[in-house]
C-alpha cells in the first residue's frame, strides 16, 4: 500500500535512512514533498541515486538544505537541474564543496542567480569551470568579487571571453593579476581595457 504523503512527512530520519533504492525510486513527489528538513539528512547516498529529477525536484528548499554532503555529491546532472532554484541557494558550505561540474552544468541561470555571492567561494575551481555562458553571464558584480584567486585563474578564456566590460570593472585588482596571459589572449580590446590591462 502507498504511504499517504503527510503520513510519509512524519517518517523520522531513522526510517528514511533504512529505505532501499527499490523504495525509493518509488516514491511520489508528493511523498519527498512532505519530507521535513530535520528528517531529510536521514536520505543516504545510495538511496538518492536511486531517485529522479522530479522526485529530487519536490524535495523543500530547507530539506535539500540538510541533506548529507554525500548525498548532494551523489546527485546526477538531471537530479541537479531538477532542483528548485530557492533549493540551490539554500546549499551550505560542506554541500557546495562536493559540486561535481556535472552539477554545475546542469544548472540554469535561474538556479545561478539564486546563489549568493559567498555560495561561489566555496566551490571546487573545476565547478567554477564547468559555468556555461549564460551562467557566466548571470554573475552579478558581487559573485564575481568574491570568487577566490583560484577560482579566477580556474576560469576558461572563454568563460572570460563570455563577460561583459562592466562585469570585469567589477574585478578586484588582485584578481585581475591573478589573470594568466592565456586567459587574456582571449578578450577583446574593449575588454582588456575594461580590465585595465593594455592590448
């Protein structure tokens, strides 16, 4: 018999720990729905794997939000994607550090404008590398003055390449020096000089 969401909303962490693929990949979104953030870390990896982007998709921002770093980093790219973009600004810091660039890229600029700005630094360089252009293009003036100097040297030519003059007027000097020639091979003149630096 299926488990009445708001009956399954009152299963404790234990219960959700002890669920098998099998289980899980059977349950409703209204089910994961009604999961309440206390009890959501109960969700172990290999149960989450087991799941779909919709059933990940109904998960509440606050219960995605205290789900195991093991189990965020056990999500697919369609799992990823199908978050809410409130759910990716939730994700605390020992979540964020387990982003593959497979989540990353799964991503859409919704669920990037969702992040704040201190959600970036605590990301792995090769996530800042996975962004796309329309991430890239989505980073606010802040995003990008938080992003550590090994974010900024993880950046593609043609991530940089992807930004306008008034986001690289938004860099710090010292991230413009962490620049490497390769990297700046890539921009135009108009850029460089947004940067400060000379063609």
């Amino acid at each position: 018999a299926i488990i009445p969401p708001e009956t399954f909303g009152q299963l404790p962490s234990e219960a959700l720990a002890a669920l098998q693929p099998e289980q899980a990949a059977a349950l409703t979104a209204a089910q994961m729905s009604q999961i309440k953030p206390k009890n959501a870390r109960g969700l172990q990896p290999e149960t989450i794997a087991a799941m779909t982007g919709e059933q990940m998709g109904a998960l509440r921002p606050a219960s995605v939000a205290r789900l195991a770093p093991a189990a965020i980093e056990a999500m697919t790219g369609e799992q990823m994607g199908a978050l809410r973009p409130a759910s990716v600004g939730r994700l605390v810091a020992a979540q964020l550090r387990r982003l593959m660039p497979s989540h990353i890229s799964a991503l859409q600029p919704e669920h990037i404008r969702a992040m704040k700005s201190k959600q970036f630094r605590k990301l792995k360089p090769a996530a800042i590398a996975a962004l796309n252009p329309d991430h890239i293009q989505s980073l606010a003036k802040a995003d990008l003055r938080g992003l550590r100097l090994r974010h900024i040297r993880a950046l593609t030519g043609e991530q940089l390449a992807q930004m306008a003059p008034r986001q690289l007027r938004s860099l710090k000097p010292k991230q413009v020096r962490a620049l490497t020639p390769a990297q700046l091979s890539e921009l135009t003149a108009s850029q460089r000089r947004a940067l400060g630096v000379r063609a």
